[in-house]
C-alpha cells in the first residue's frame, strides 16, 4: 500500500478501542501461571489489554502484544469458531498495530476479519462488543486509501451494537464518536448525552467513570 | 547574544490537514526527527523542538507563537498561507513513495464533466479543500473552476468518492497516492480522471518570516539536506516516509 505525507505519523491509539471490551472473568489461579483455558487465555489477552492502556514504554507494549498474540492464537487453536476467541484475537491485532506501526495496516485489516467472523458467531458478546469494536476501528483508523478506516461503515456498527444492547454506554460512546466525525453535531451531542445517562444509571465502577468522562468530553465539542 | 540566539529553542510546526493522526502519536517521531536534523546542521543538541497538528486552524495557532520559527506544511498549506506567514522555503520533502512532486488529479462520475463550463453547481471536495487558492491556481490553473463551484475540505475521500459515484454533482481533487489508489475501488467504474495537474511539490520546509537567522537558517538547509546520506539521520526520516529533501523546486506562480 502507497503511503503518502504524514503518514508516518498516523500511528493509532487503536489499543484504545481494542480495548474498550469489558468482559470480566474470573482472575486467573495463581497456581496455574499459564492460561489453558478458552476463559483464561480470553482473560489473559484483557489484562494485557488494559495493561498496555497505561503503559508508556514502547519495549514492554510490544512484549504485550507479543503475549497476547500468543494466548489468541492459543485459544483459537482450542475453539477456531468461538466468537471470544475470535475477538480476543482482534484485541490482540490491535495491540500489534500500535506496537509495530510499520505493519499497522495488516494487523487492521487482520483484526476487521477477526471481528466480523466474531460478530457473525456472536453479535451480542461483550455486549456487542464485534460490531462496537469493529465501529472504533473504522471510525478511528486511517481512511482510504492509507488505511481501512470508513467511517461510513463504521458508523452501520456502531448502530448494529446500539441496536443489540441501547444501555450499554461504550456503545453509544461508539456511535457518538462516529457521528460526531461525520460532521453530525446535534447526534453526537444527542448520543454522548444517552451515553452519559445510561452510564449514570449504572452502579459506581472505574469504568463507569471513564464513560462518563467520555461523554462529557464529547458534550463539550 | 549571539551565544544565547545560538543556543535557544527553535520550534518547527508540522502541520498536514486531511491526513490522519495525532499530535500524541506523532511526537515521539517527531522529537527524533527534530533531534537528527540538529545534529546533521551543527545546532547545538536540543536547540530545535518540533510539534505537529492535524488542523489548519491548530498549525496556525503553532505558527503565531514567536518560537516557531519553521513550518513543515503541504504544498497547499504553503500556497495558502505563503504571504500571510511570510514563509520562505528552504527544502522540499522527498517522500518516499512519490518522490518531492506529485500530480493532483480532479475526478467525477463518468461521463458527466466535459470541461469546466460543465461544472456550474458542483461542490468540488478534497484534503486540500481548505486551500481554495491552492485548487484553482496551482492544481486546477489549466482548468478555470467557476466561480460558484463551493470548494470545501474533507477528510472522508472515500464517502465523497462514493457520493460521486452515485450521481451527486460533487467532484474529488484526489493527491497522487488517493488517484493511484482509485482503481482498486469496487465502484471505480463509475469514476472518471477529467484533468490533471502540473507536477507539484509535496511538501516544504519554509522559515517563517525573519525569526530564524541567516547563518542558522543556511546551516539547517544543509543539514536537511545531507540527511539522507548518513545512516544516523535517515533512521529518523523512514518513519515520516521522507527519502531526504531535496532544493525547493516551486512552479512560478506558487503564491497568489
């Protein structure tokens, strides 16, 4: 693919919206170090997810991504089909985008198929989170032709996830973001406001506080 | 004085409207960058900083500051804001898939745009919308726009390209990387290239007004454009896709 100027710089905070799925399973056994099972890899790969959010030196997200692609490619080798397999596969592209933006473009594209297999297996796991994960991506990413972002088709997602599960915050957060890219102010504004009142209605959590400082970033623009 | 000048932190604004990005992703690049250009120039180690901005509107604001003393823009951001910031240009980027010129290439739904005079009412969308003068002096100079054909910028190319191949009056001044691409499009058949323009420079490096020194501003030149060929310093321009830079080669009409 032909880049052009200021490409270079276009490296995503993709880890962001890969990692925005909330799926909770339990902590893994400290007697058992190594994940084996569908639900501990699936974990594994979240931790490292979440680890990588907040983690600033470039060395140790790319030793993350490496783990996480390792469990991902454990748990499809366990269960090829499973949509949290599929997914945490994508989780765990979009961790090799930000860690090796010279191949940022093939681990996206590799992460839209990921998701789109995961949402056809499952459209509702983590809360829709195939199409809500899938809609960031394609909102967020480098449009053509420097990458696949498409925020038109992002946008059909993230009004997939709100059409599967219309409480659950990320989602709206999702589709606001997309409308708000589009140019549509008022739906943005609109959307990020039932993402701040659907988040309002959940019980206190850090979660629900980091949507709730989404929405309200958004309400301000 | 002359030490303290010497010494002091000049700034370089990269801006590039319309191409993806953040000024966070970006800085890491571009602090190794600034750094490598120093060094090929003989400025003293961290006499130059560099900040990027995706927007017209947040570059121009970078560029009011007195520090910022260099501006790494797009041809059409040159164009546009030449007079207004008293750029004067010192190298030109060589990219490295384009090389320091591209064509920029204005595209329709086929068999609908003849010439010019079959523009009237057309909305004329590109990344380089928010250039006007850029458009219709520098890309389109051979190929006068009417007067109420709306120019405006978009960074959704795709969506335009898509509105176009439907039937929409709007056409899409495409850069070269977007026009090469063109054919790979599923609905590429129902788009066609109506004209095309000169070769243009892809990007400048331009000091602004007189806030870099002669002296400084000569050794910098040189520096930039000894980079390429010392290992060193290419290592900081393959992430920005810059080959090196080469002598700014502007057509004669490049600032209205």
């Amino acid at each position: 693919m032909k880049k052009s100027f200021f490409c270079g710089v276009s490296i995503l905070g993709l880890t962001a919206c890969a990692t925005q799925p909330q799926p909770r399973p339990p902590p893994l056994p400290s007697a058992q170090p190594q994940p084996s099972t569908t639900l501990q890899l699936v974990a594994a790969i979240d931790a490292d997810a979440r680890q990588s959010d907040h983690e600033p030196d470039a060395k140790v997200r790319a030793e993350l991504a490496a783990e996480a692609g390792r469990d991902a490619d454990a748990c499809l080798a366990r269960e090829p089909q499973a949509a949290a397999c599929l997914y945490g596969s994508a989780i765990a592209l979009g961790l090799e985008a930000r860690a090796h933006p010279a191949r940022a473009g093939e681990s996206l594209n590799g992460m839209l198929d990921k998701l789109a297999r995961a949402e056809s297996a499952d459209p509702n796991y983590d809360e829709a989170g195939p199409a809500r994960v899938r809609a960031l991506v394609l909102i967020r990413a480098p449009g053509w032709p420097l990458g696949p972002g498409d925020t038109e088709a992002g946008l059909d997602a993230a009004r997939r996830a709100v059409a599967l599960r219309p409480q659950y915050p990320p989602n709206l957060l999702a589709l606001a973001e997309g409308l708000a890219k589009t140019g549509d102010r008022s739906g943005a504004r609109d959307t990020y406001a039932r993402a701040r009142d659907a988040a309002q209605a959940l019980p206190d959590a850090a979660d629900r506080e980091e949507w709730l400082r989404e929405a309200d970033q958004g309400l301000k623009h | 004085m002359t030490t303290l000048l010497a010494a002091s932190l000049a700034t370089l604004v990269f801006c590039a409207p319309g191409y993806p990005g953040g000024a966070g992703d970006a800085q890491p690049l571009l602090d190794q960058f600034a750094a490598a250009a120093a060094a090929a120039s003989g400025w003293p180690a961290g006499s130059l900083g560099a900040v990027y901005d995706p927007t017209e509107e947040g570059g121009l604001a970078k560029l009011a500051s007195s520090d910022a003393v260099l501006a790494f823009v797009p041809y059409p951001f040159y164009v546009e804001h030449a007079a207004q910031l008293h750029l004067t240009p010192l190298v030109q980027a060589d990219m490295a898939d384009i090389g320091p010129q591209q064509r920029w290439t204005l595209v329709a739904k086929s068999g609908r745009l003849t010439g010019p005079a079959s523009m009237p009412g057309y909305l004329l969308l590109s990344t380089a919308g928010y250039a006007p003068d850029f458009i219709r002096r520098s890309a389109l100079q051979d190929w006068a726009l009417p007067a109420d054909v709306k120019i405006e910028f978009t960074g959704q190319v795709l969506s335009a390209l898509r509105r176009a191949a439907a039937g929409e009056p709007v056409a899409i001044l495409l850069d070269q990387t977007q026009a090469a691409a063109l054919p790979s499009l599923p609905f590429a058949a129902e788009l066609k290239s109506v004209t095309q323009s000169a070769e243009l420079p892809v990007a400048l490096i331009a000091v602004v007004g007189s806030r870099l020194a002669a002296p400084r501003a000569k050794a910098l030149q040189e520096g930039l454009l000894k980079m390429s060929h010392s290992s060193g310093s290419s290592e900081s321009l393959a992430p920005l896709r810059l080959r090196g830079f080469v002598l700014p080669q502007l057509p004669s009409r490049s600032v209205p």
